[in-house]
C-alpha cells in the first residue's frame, strides 16, 4: 500500500512566552488520504491553527521547538528547508485562511494576487497566468469573472473574497488543501455554498482537505472524518458518523450540545461548556479536560491514552457502557443542561 | 475629481490669506518696525521721514496698505523697501537653488531612511537594528546647522574637499552642481534620515505581523518577493505620505539655516535676510511662496495617497 499523502505523527510543537514555554501543540497524530476531507475541531487555543501552519512550516518562528513527524507521501515536511518549502506551498500544498480580506493584500487587484502564486510555482508569463485567475475565478462560481479580477479585495463581497482566495489556492492543483475556519467570517448562506465548494473540488479534483473548525454544523455539513482536539492534544477521531452519533469523551459531548437544533424542544439558553481550556503553559497534569468535566473521577488524575475503547479511539477513562448513560442530556447529547427558565 | 479641486483651491485661499494677514500684522506691531524710519537712513530729519511715508503710502490706513501690498504681489510689482529689487525676481532667481537643495536632500533621506528601516525591521532587536536606531536618534538631535557650520569649516575650508559654500546652476555645470550641493544634501538629509528608518521600521514590523503577509507566505512565493511585495510596498505608503509633506516643509522654509550655512543665495536665504531687515515685502513673498507650495504638495499627497492605496480612492 502507498503512504497515506499527508501523514502526522506525534507532532509537538511548542513556543517561548513571556510565562514560560507553550505547548501549543502536544503529540498529535493523524493521516489524510487523497480525496478525504479531515475535520479538525477544537476550541481557539487547542492547537489545530498551528498543527497546519506547522505543516507548511509558518511556525518556524524564532524559539519554536517542533518535533514528531510530517510527510507530505515520502517528503519530510518538517525537516524541509526553506527553498524547498517554497516549493512545497501554494503548489503542493494550499491554504485558505479564515478571513479572506485580512488575507488578501489589500493594495493589490485581485486576479494579479491570483497570478502572483501561479507565476511563482509555473514559468509563464504575466498575461498567460492573468488569464488563468480569471478562469480559476469563474470556476469557484465567481459570475463577470473577468471584471472581478481587476477589483480589489475591499470591492467584493465577503463570499466573494473568499471564493477568491480558494480560486488562488486551486492555482496550481495542489494535493492537499487546508482550510483554517473557512466559513467562520461567512453568513450562513454563504457558508453552506463555500462548503458546497470545497466538497466539489474534492469529489472532481480529487484534492485532499484538512478542514479546521469550530464548528460542528460544518463539519456534519462536509467532512469523512473528524479530530476533536482540546488543550493541543487530540481527545477523540474517527469518520463523521462515530464521533457524531457514538462521540467517546465529555468534551465531544459539550460541542455536540452547542449545536443548537430546530428539531428539538428549545432551551431557554443554548448549553455552553463550563469553564474555559486550561493554560498551556502549566496543562493539568492529568486528564486536560478535567477540571472542565462534570464527569471526572479518580482516575482522570493520571492521563487517559488516546486508545480505542469503543470503535474508535477517544481519551476518556470512563467505560463504554457508562459514557452512553453520562452523554443524553434532556434527550439529546450534551454535557450539560441548558439553563432552564 | 471637480468637487476636489474646488475644495482644495478654497482651502489655498483661505490659508494664503490668513498668512499674509498675519504676516503683514506682525510687522506692523513689531517695535522698530516702521519702515520709513529705517528707510529715511541715519540722522533723518522729520521732514524726509514725513516724505517717505507720503511716498510709500505708509500714512494710509493698514487695510489700505495691506490692499496695496497685495495688489503688487498679484501684479509681481512688488519691490524690497531696502534694496528697490523686485521681490518676485529674487524669488525667482533664487528658488532653483532652494529646490536643488530641497529635491537632492529629499531624495537621500528618503532611499537612505527605506534601507536603513528595512535592515532594522529584518533585524529587529539585533545588533545592527540597535545601532541603527542610535544613530537615527544622534541624526534628530544634532542641529543641522551646527554640522553644516562643521562640514563646511574642515571639509570645505580647512581640507578643501569640497567647495566653502556657493552654487552653480545645474543647466551652467551639472557635475559642479552637484559637487556644490553634496554637503548641503547631506546635512539636510541627516536629520530626516532616521526620523524615516524608525517611522519605516515601525510600519514595517506592523505589516510584517499583518494576516496577509502570512497568506502570501503561504501561496509559496520567495521569502525577498514577500518582504518586497507584500511588506515594503504596503508600508511605503505612510511613508510616501510623510515623505511629501517634509519635502513641503523644507522648501517652505524648513531649509534656511541650511541655505545661510553654505550660502546657497536660495529663497530661505533670502527670507532670512529681509527678516533681519525688517523688510516686509520680500517676508511676505516668501512667506506666501511657501504657504502656496506646502497647500500644493498636501493635494499632490493626497493624490498619491489614493493611487497607492486603493481603499481610499473614490469609486
């Protein structure tokens, strides 16, 4: 069998702060195959930003410490130098960021940045990769593509902009697409034709997608699999159907619960999990989620191992038969109860 | 674009007329200030200075002077109290070498002000960052007449490297122009220079940590086509901005120390004498002359401003 295209093991990553040492990434393992669309969810601060700019080695940072393993098929993405780095990204590699306008260089008209990575990766002329953007940006459904290219990035909508920089990140066909929180800065709408988008390239193109979220909606809405990652760890992975209808961990439990539903009777408050993720810099020295957990017990003082107990692996002592009591809540997954009024 | 011209050319109006009326004011308050005395010479008697006044109108009304004086700046009849020379002709004759000195010293500062505050934001914090910085903060506070009066004594007079002052028209000996011309530049240029670096580093890191140098970063393009693309060019604008407005300055009177140290007979040079003379006409010409010029390069900066950054240009 070839390797996976993207493979992640045990990657660390940690930073110099003022308090000390970060550990911003703590052990992370995880692959991608070709045409496979991963989730990785988590709360701002749980590490997934910097998994992926880890991969294309934009946290190479003065102070940084990166260890583990990343191969992009047989290239060693985390020992890569530079020069090869740059050869790595935009073209092998794409990413999309989470807020389009801050993402585009606001003095530059929109199908030159478009150019701009094509010529960088390909040996054409200005003309010849103008007129590719211009194809690119009628392709992710940009009507009037060729007058479009000549805007600026404050000239077009916000949908617009980022179907703009995923035009740019499908430049020079790369194998691997990741999205840092796509949709966050969309309207509802928007989101669902963004995600309708990159759903359509993996099924025509064949491009694999490490989709980082918090939200569990977009996820349902795209994803085969899914990564839960709390305090820089991953807590809980499987494909889209077990960590949705049989999620193994507590803090899985609480994101589920967010999800406000039409379907259900309404509480008065939407269920928030309590407390907030732990400092990085001193992790609880056992289970992380803990001291958020209503469901903590003695043995969450030394930490759980990401280990299959149920189909899947999770990082929960807890058993199995006790985790489908502890997970309904008024009738439906959660950690715990909305407020009542 | 209309309604921009014709708020701008407002504008100048309204400053050019408060300039000269407070310009003309303060000559009339000032003590020793009254021109038919000084003109009458030593000793005068009442009489010859009862003459004057008539003769120059100096026994009308102050608005009815002031009318008068504006008249002949607007017909370029008017003429120094002291020497009889027409105003407007000096400062024509005199206004290429204060751009020649202004222009030369612009350029240096701003090329010499983008390397340095490109080297220290690439290096913030090391070495070479901080001594750049030392000697942007020597360059603000060392007055630049002192160092011109310096330059000009050991490397013009004592070591004769460069010529003890004076200037050559550029169209009579471009290469003697310049040669004129390199320490006036130069201690010009000093003091602006690292007012630059560190506005441009400051600008430079600001963008540096912006999301989408991150983007570009990650769309694969070489590390020197970011810092050059993405980085400089998007702080230059602030800068470009400044850059004008200084240029404004200087030609507008910023350089007159400058001029008398190396005695480039340019229009600050000019001003400064009939100030000491208590001469009003050239002091108001002048005055006026670089009013108009700073009106007109903030509407050229402006324009700039809009071509370089296109969030602000009008749809």
């Amino acid at each position: 069998m070839s390797p996976p295209l993207l493979r992640v093991e045990d990657l660390r990553v940690s930073f110099v702060s003022p308090h000390g040492r970060v550990q911003a990434v703590d052990g992370v393992s995880f692959e991608v195959a070709s045409g496979e669309i991963l989730a990785v969810v988590g709360e701002s601060g749980s590490g997934k930003s910097v998994t992926a700019l880890t991969l294309i080695g934009l946290t190479r940072v003065p102070g940084v410490r990166i260890e583990g393993v990343a191969t992009l098929r047989e290239l060693d993405l985390l020992g890569a130098r530079e020069d090869e780095l740059e050869q790595i990204r935009g073209r092998r590699i794409a990413t999309v960021f989470q807020d389009a306008l801050s993402a585009l260089n606001p003095v530059y008209r929109v199908g030159d940045q478009i150019a701009e990575q094509i010529r960088a990766h390909e040996d054409v002329g200005r003309s010849t990769a103008r007129g590719r953007a211009v194809e690119l940006l009628g392709r992710v459904g940009i009507p009037r593509a060729k007058e479009r290219a000549r805007a600026f990035p404050h000239e077009l909508s916000g949908g617009m902009r980022q179907r703009a920089t995923i035009a740019m990140a499908l430049s020079c066909e790369p194998e691997l697409l990741v999205a840092d929180e796509p949709t966050t800065a969309l309207d509802v709408t928007i989101q669902a034709q963004i995600l309708g988008l990159l759903a359509e390239l993996r099924d025509e193109a064949g491009i694999a997608v490490v989709l980082i979220t918090h939200d569990l909606g977009v996820v349902a809405e795209v994803a085969d699999r899914v990564a839960v990652m709390y305090a820089g760890q991953i807590v809980e992975a499987g494909s889209l159907e077990e960590v949705f209808y049989d999620p193994q961990h507590p803090y899985t439990w609480g994101l589920l619960g967010c999800i406000s539903r039409v379907d259900r009777p309404r509480t008065a408050n939407l269920p928030a999990i309590p407390g907030r993720p732990p400092s990085l810099t001193a992790p609880p020295s056992g289970c992380r989620f803990a001291p958020r957990c209503p469901h903590s017990f003695p043995p969450c003082a030394t930490p759980p191992p990401l280990a299959i107990r149920a189909g899947h692996p999770d990082r929960c002592w807890l058993e199995p038969t006790e985790k489908r009591l502890r997970r309904v809540v008024e009738g439906r997954i959660g950690l715990v109860a909305g407020a009542t009024r | 674009m209309a309604a921009f011209v014709v708020r701008r050319l407002s504008s100048m109006a309204l400053v050019l007329f408060t300039v000269s009326v407070l310009v003309f004011a303060v000559f009339n308050v000032i003590p020793n200030g009254d021109p038919a005395v000084r003109m009458a010479g030593q000793a005068p008697s009442d009489f010859e200075i009862q003459a004057i006044r008539q003769e120059w109108g100096f026994d009308e009304p102050v608005w009815v002077q002031y009318a008068t004086m504006m008249r002949k700046l607007a017909t370029g009849d008017v003429v120094s109290y002291f020497t009889q020379a027409n105003v407007v002709d000096e400062i024509v004759r005199g206004a290429p070498h204060t751009f020649s000195l202004a222009i030369g010293a612009a350029l240096i500062w701003f090329a010499v002000g983008v390397v340095l505050g490109l080297v220290s934001a690439v290096r913030a914090g090391r070495a070479s960052d901080r001594l750049i910085t030392v000697l942007a903060v020597i360059g603000v506070s060392v007055p630049g007449f002192w160092v011109g009066a310096l330059a000009n004594h050991y490397l013009g007079f004592r070591l004769g490297i460069f010529p003890n002052g004076g200037y050559v028209p550029l169209t009579e000996n471009p290469l003697r122009w310049a040669y004129h011309l390199v320490l006036p530049w130069l201690t010009l240029a000093l003091l602006l220079t690292g007012v630059y670096a560190r506005v441009l580093r400051t600008h430079l890191l600001d963008t540096l940590s912006a999301s989408h140098v991150q983007a570009a970063r990650a769309k694969g393009i070489t590390g020197r086509q970011v810092l050059l693309r993405h980085v400089l060019r998007n702080s230059l604008i602030p800068v470009v901005t400044l850059w004008g407005l200084d240029f404004g300055v200087v030609v507008g009177g910023g350089a007159i120390l400058i001029e008398a140290v190396f005695d480039l007979e340019g229009v600050g040079q000019y001003a400064a004498q009939a100030i000491g003379d208590l001469d009003v006409p050239p002091v108001l010409a002048v005055t006026l002359f670089g009013a108009f010029f700073i009106v007109v390069v903030n509407a050229l900066v402006d324009i700039a401003y809009a071509w370089l950054d296109p969030r602000v240009r009008p749809r």
